[in-house]
C-alpha cells in the first residue's frame, strides 16, 4: 500500500517512506516492503510488514482526535522490552518512533510471529482434546504473567498501587462518559452500583494484560502452547483476577460476528472447560483462590469491555475506527452492559 497506487485511506501506511526510515533507524532492516493491515485490533491499527530483511509486525496510534490516554504503543513497547527472553511469549520489541510524521501517528516495530490467531473462542475445526489444551495453556499463560516480579523486569511504576477494582471502575466510568453517544440504562446502572460493590482492597498487585482473550494469543499448530501473548495496550500494575474475570466473559457470551462467545455451546462436547473448571484450574497453577465476589468480578469484567466497546463506537462516529468490524464492535454495549448487570444480580 503507497501512495503511488491512488489516494490512500486513512489507516493505509506509506510503504516507501516507512522503508526509508526503518532502512535509517532499525538494525537489519532493508526495503522495500509491502505492508497489510490485520482484520483485528480495533483499538490500535496493526500491519504485516513484508521486507527484503524478513517480516515484521507494526502496531500504530489511531489517526485523528483520542482519548486521553488511551491507545498507549509506548507503554505497550515497554512492557514487550520488560518481559522478552523471559517466562511469558512475547514478540521482540524493535523500534518505537514517536515521530508521528513518519506515517501520521507514533508506531512501534517488533519481531513477526508465525503463530495460529484463533479468532473463535469454540476453535472450530479443531479436535476437543485440542481444544482442552488451547485452554490450558491460556491459564498457564496467564499464571505466567501473574507471576512476574514488576520491580525485577523494571515494571514497579507501570501502575498505581492498591485498589484497582475501585480505581478502574472510576477510570472506565470517565472513559464511557467521554464516549457516550447515546443513554444506555444497564451502563448507567454499573456505574452507579460497581463502586458500591467494589471488594476491599487485599493488597494484591500484578502485572495484568486487561485484555487477555484467546485471540489475543499466538499459538504453536497444535495449540498446546502459547507462542506470544500480544495486544498489550491495557496493561497495567493490577489485580490478577480481573484478567481471569475477562477471560472467563467468552463463556457468558452469545454467538455473535463482532465478539463470539460460547454462551448456548455444547463445551463439554468440545472439550471447553467450564468456569468451575477454569477458576480450579487457575487457582492450581496460580496459588490464588478465587474471590469471595465473583460476580462482581465478572460485572466489572462486561462493564469495561463495554465501556471499550463505547470507544469503539465512537471513533466510527468521528470516522477513526481501526477495523471492519469496530462498527459491530460498538453495537454490542447494550449487551456487555445488560450481561454485567445480570452476572452482579447473580
């Protein structure tokens, strides 16, 4: 994609002057090359690069007006550079150019992972003792991450400490506030009820992903283990459980093209483990017993992908959306904020 094939959209990259500056500022780098956005990240635009050296992955700030805050490649090179050549997969963090008239917005660089994107929680196609083993090694992915010392990777000031249930509330509260559209009764609600259920504060702090997902994860062929865990925009110092309570939201959706769930599936016949299950087994790898409020736990969880997913709509509204699919991403608020209200009434 360059500007020599016609005019370009607004997330297409200028394949000629990218290879130019990558052939000045990354080691081995040489041109051209031909770059191609992935149908995924509807938060931050995400593109194969196909060089002459090899290929690699560009992760770049949406162009136009953002929220504050939002959209952070700087912090997710750092947490790449924290956490490359140590117990969790990640890709090799290259180059981060906060230049932003590189290509209109800052971008970073890092190493191309040949790994299988499961796009679909129910992995079809796949056998169910594949299946168990996708999941499984989810959670040990995800213990992984949780077991990560912050202040031995250099990640001590990565996030505020204590209270991250009520601090995050307060956070994604203001972010659909700042994106809201339209009245949507089930969000008002969260936000009014959320803060009034918000567990004491244990003292409990890790690195946590925020949006740690099966398609967030690069698998190897048979999908029995976890080649680069990706998408790391959201991390933050926090509460582990709060990514467990995000992973286990795909159980509780329905079928849909934007965000598929597993809710009405036969997982058993699959070889998907149920909750019980996955908390069990969670807790086997992570030392961690599951919290007394689980529901609130998962509340929160739909609230803040709901809150996200209000982002979404709103850049399609301002015309900044980064997918096809961001404009179906957006519907699904009033679901994410009905299915929170019914996880925090069970």
């Amino acid at each position: 994609m360059s500007a020599a094939t016609g005019p370009m959209t607004v997330f297409e990259l200028p394949d000629e002057a990218l290879a130019d500056y990558l052939s000045r500022h990354l080691s081995g780098f040489r041109g051209p090359l031909v770059s191609r956005k992935f149908k995924g990240g509807q938060s931050n635009p995400t593109y194969r690069l196909q060089a002459a050296s090899g290929d690699y992955v560009l992760r770049r700030k949406p162009p136009g007006k953002l929220l504050g805050s939002a959209h952070a490649v700087d912090r997710e090179f750092r947490v790449l550079q924290a956490l490359h050549g140590g117990s969790v997969p990640v890709a090799e963090p290259l180059h981060l150019c906060a230049d932003e008239s590189v290509i209109g917005s800052m971008f970073y660089v890092m190493a191309y992972v040949d790994g299988i994107v499961n796009w679909d929680p129910a992995l079809p196609e796949r056998t169910p003792a594949e299946r168990t083993a996708a999941y499984d090694a989810a959670l040990r992915t995800l213990a992984a991450i949780h077991a990560v010392d912050p202040e031995a990777v250099g990640l001590a000031d990565f996030g505020k400490p204590g209270n991250y249930f009520a601090r995050q509330t307060a956070r994604w509260s203001e972010q659909y506030r700042a994106s809201e559209t339209r009245a949507i009764p089930a969000m008002d609600a969260l936000i009014a009820r959320l803060p009034q259920r918000c567990p004491v504060d244990d003292g409990v702090s890790a690195l946590v992903h925020g949006d740690f997902r099966i398609d967030n994860l690069l698998f190897a062929p048979d999908l029995s283990r976890v080649l680069a865990v990706v998408d790391w925009e959201l991390s933050t110092l926090g509460h582990p459980l709060a990514d467990l309570g995000y992973f286990c939201m795909a159980l509780r959706l329905p079928r849909n093209p934007a965000l598929p769930g597993l809710a009405g599936v036969d997982r058993t016949a699959l070889g998907i483990p149920d909750e019980p299950a996955l908390l069990a087994r969670y807790g086997e790898l992570s030392g961690r017993a599951p919290p007394e409020d689980w529901p609130f736990v998962l509340a929160f969880s739909f609230f803040r992908l709901a809150a996200i997913a209000q982002g979404v709509a709103k850049r399609v509204e301002q015309g900044n959306a980064s997918s096809a699919q961001a404009e179906q991403a957006g519907r699904m608020v009033d679901l994410l904020a009905a299915l929170g209200l019914e996880a925090l009434n069970g």
